[in-house]
C-alpha cells in the first residue's frame, strides 16, 4: 500500500516542498512534515489518530488482577491492551 509520506508533499500555505520528520511524543513515533518556510507542522494522519487510541488508553484506569498459579504468579491483562498491542505489532 502506497503511503503519503513517500512522496514530496507541497505547503498549502507558501507552496513551498515540505521536509519530513520522525519525533517522538510519549515514547510513540510520530511522522510529520514541516514546511521551512512558514514554519507549518502537520501530523501523518493515521500516526495522529494511533497516537490518539494510545492516549484514550492510557487515561483510562483498568482493573488487573494477580493470582498464584503454582509456585508463581499470573497477572490477567484487559483485552483492549492486548488488541492495541497487536494491531501495532501489525505495522
């Protein structure tokens, strides 16, 4: 699947070629363009909206339990970390 941030991408504002960067917000990657003129920053809309679940995630609080399993212990983790955690593993 073809991707945006393969091709030269043009400021809206001054028209001018954009430079793309990789940062790292949270310990997530995030790609964007920044345009040298005018100084604009827009966001890879599908980093922004991974980013976003990541946050929602984050805030929220789950219940974790931990219990003795033999000689050791075993902790249950909410499927909705589990889910994220492999659809991130996807890309």
């Amino acid at each position: 699947m073809e991707d945006i941030f393969d091709y030269t991408v043009l400021c809206r504002n001054c028209k001018s070629e954009v430079s793309k960067q990789i940062i790292s917000k949270d310990g997530f990657r995030l790609r964007m363009f920044k345009c040298g003129n005018c100084g604009k920053i827009v966001y890879h809309p599908r980093n922004l909206i991974e980013y976003e679940q990541f946050k929602q995630l984050k805030e929220r609080e789950f219940a974790v339990r931990l219990r003795m399993v033999g000689n050791s212990f075993c902790i249950s983790i909410p499927k909705e970390i589990i889910d994220f955690h492999a659809e991130m593993e996807k890309e």
